[in-house]
C-alpha cells in the first residue's frame, strides 16, 4: 500500500499523487477521502495518523519503483485481495467497506 510522509505546504492530495507516481508511476485523479487510521507504536514510541483515499487511475502501467521495499506491485478486484496483506492494509480495505475481516 503506497504511501508517505506530507512535504510541508503540500496539501493531502498532492501527497498522495506524489507518493502513488514516485511508488507505482501510477497517475491518479477523482481522489476522494474515505477514512484514517491511528498507527500506534509504543515500541517504536511512535503515533501514525494514515489517511485513506479511493482515486481513479488516470494514465500509466504500475511498475515497482520501490524494489527494495516491495516485492511486486498489482492490482486486485477486492474479492481476490491475498491473505497475507498486512494488519494495516486490511483494516484500512475493511473500514472502507471493500472487503470484510
């Protein structure tokens, strides 16, 4: 699940296109807020706010900019969403109603 931190003055949606293009090479647009996520990490002494968005794809292959961070890049129709996603990415998928725990 792509994603970053906010460069200061960058609004939420310019981060997001900018995370998804340096991430995936993948342009995004129709860019709505859907829900967020507290990240709490008392061992990391660390607190996460994650926001979630549903975008259209508006040009371009998913290619994996981010080798040394992600095995591979694709897309699934949500009734074909792997298992083994992580802990985040499955709550965030749930709370926006496309798949269920």
């Amino acid at each position: 699940m792509p994603g970053g931190t906010m460069e200061f003055g960058e609004t939420a949606e310019e981060t997001l296109k900018r995370e998804i293009k340096e991430e995936t090479n993948i342009d995004i647009e129709d860019v709505i807020l859907m829900s967020y996520n507290d990240m709490v990490r008392p061992d990391e002494h660390k607190h996460w706010l994650a926001l979630n968005f549903k975008a259209r794809v508006a040009s371009s292959e998913p290619k994996n900019l981010e080798p040394e961070k992600f095995a591979d890049v694709k897309f699934f129709a949500p009734n074909e969403i792997p298992d083994n996603i992580s802990k985040f990415c499955r709550e965030s998928l749930t709370k926006a109603g496309l798949i269920s725990n």
